[in-house]
C-alpha cells in the first residue's frame, strides 16, 4: 500500500495538467493506481502548491494528493517556520502550533478541497478519505487531514495519512493531538538518509512522529521498519541514520521518484 500511495503523491509533481486529468502520467498512473479518476486539479495562487482530489473504485479511495516544493514560493512556504496557534482547527487543544507555512497552506487548501472531498465522502459512504503528499506536500496533507477530521462529520476512522520525506509540522502538544486522533492509518514515510524528515531543528520546539522508514535503496528492494509512534520520534528509526545529509534520498521511497515529471 505505501508504495501504491507513493505514486499518488509523486503524480502530483506532473507538469502536463491534461495527463494528470487523464490519469495517463506514465508510471505514476499505473502499477496500482490505474483507474484513478480525478473529480479536481488546482494549485493555490498564494503558495504555488499543486494539488488534486481523485477516487479509485478498485481500491474504495477518495485521495488528496499535495505536491512538494518546486517554486521559489514553495521554498519561502518551507523556511516559514514561525510557529502559530490553531485556532481554525475546531475542537483542537489550546497550545497546539504548527509550522507556519504549512499552516496557511492547509487553511487554503483545506477551504477549497473540502467540500469536494465531502460530496465524494457521501457519495461512497464505504471508501477511506486519503491524504498524501511528498515532502512540503505530506506536511500541509497532515494539516490538512486533521482540518478535515474536525470540521466534518466524517469521522476520523475513514481518515488515512500517508506522507513520504515530509518535515516536522508542529510542537510536541500537536504531535500528540495528530497522534490520538483516532485515524484509521497514520504513516510517516522516511527513507534512509533523508535530512527533511529532522527539519525544522528538535532543540527549537519542534517534535515530529515518525511511524516508519524506507531502507537500503540499492536493488530497489527496501527494508521497512515500523517504528513506535508512542516515542513521537523514535531513536530507532529515522534519528538513527546519522549523518542525514543525503538529498538524494529525499527524492526517494521504495523504487518511486518524486519530481518534475510523469
């Protein structure tokens, strides 16, 4: 299953718009998602951040895909760090923050992605709602998800998060609110020495949650370990691959490239 998701989140980076309507994105829309339909495809004008909301009758899945950073803005989007409270995110602890830009992000996207997702939700009361996105787009997908999980009245046992590469999203209070929201599937993808996963810096307030991790890139034949949640980052895991300094690894997991392309 990750590596199915992990094509929805790489078909997001593809540049021809009409092949992504189409579901024809070459290797992205195949080996899995085929017969993805897609009911919406925009990108928000204030961050540059593409998205786009499909349904797989195969796999009973109404997703939201949101792309990673490829813009000058989708870079000012990430280093917009500044943590803020969130207040728009109904019943939410007070003192929960998260990072700033994916913050605004989410609230955008969430306020144009939300109805749609709702109307399909109805429409096929028995499929999942999926959120996925590499890198700046698992980030603002968490946002989004939790957003969607408190503001609908779909509960959050149709909710998956499937994210790959994405950095920390907020404070340690926000880890543990995303943590005990009751998903139905919550998975941080990170793979080998991918140094995104550890930004922003821990030792500035910020705590992750890291549920697994994609090894061993050669042959294309990874090891995954799962990873103890209930340590919010666990030692074992992606904090293990010391130096994390490889962004080639960023642009991996499992055998699926995430890019400007098809």
């Amino acid at each position: 299953m990750a590596r199915t998701y992990a094509k929805f989140a790489g078909a997001s980076y593809c540049l021809v718009d009409s092949m992504v309507r189409s579901w024809t994105c070459l290797g992205h829309c195949s080996g899995g998602t085929e017969g993805t339909e897609v009911a919406m495809l925009s990108t928000d004008s204030l961050t540059e951040i593409k998205y786009y909301v499909g349904v797989n009758h195969r796999l009973k899945a109404i997703i939201l895909s949101i792309r990673g950073t490829l813009t000058p803005v989708n870079a000012i989007v990430d280093f917009s760090w500044v943590p803020l409270g969130m207040s728009d995110f109904p019943g939410i602890p007070k003192g929960t923050m998260a990072h700033a830009g994916f913050l605004v992000a989410a609230l955008r996207i969430a306020g144009v992605t939300q109805q749609k997702l709702l109307e399909l939700a109805t429409k096929y009361p028995d499929y999942t709602v999926d959120f996925t996105g590499h890198s700046l787009g698992g980030a603002t997908a968490q946002l989004v998800a939790l957003h969607f999980a408190s503001s609908t009245s779909v509960p959050p046992s149709r909710v998956r998060i499937i994210t790959y590469g994405a950095p920390r999203v907020g404070n340690p209070l926000f880890a543990k609110v995303i943590g005990s929201a009751g998903f139905k599937m919550l998975a941080r993808v990170t793979f080998n020495n991918d140094p995104v996963p550890h930004l922003p810096p821990s030792n500035t307030g910020w705590l992750g949650w890291t549920v697994g991790r994609v090894r061993d890139m050669l042959g294309f034949k990874p090891r995954v370990t799962e990873c103890q949640d209930s340590k919010c980052e666990d030692p074992n895991c992606a904090n293990s691959r010391v130096p994390y300094l490889n962004l080639l690894m960023h642009l991996r997991a499992y055998d699926i490239t995430f890019g400007p392309w098809c």
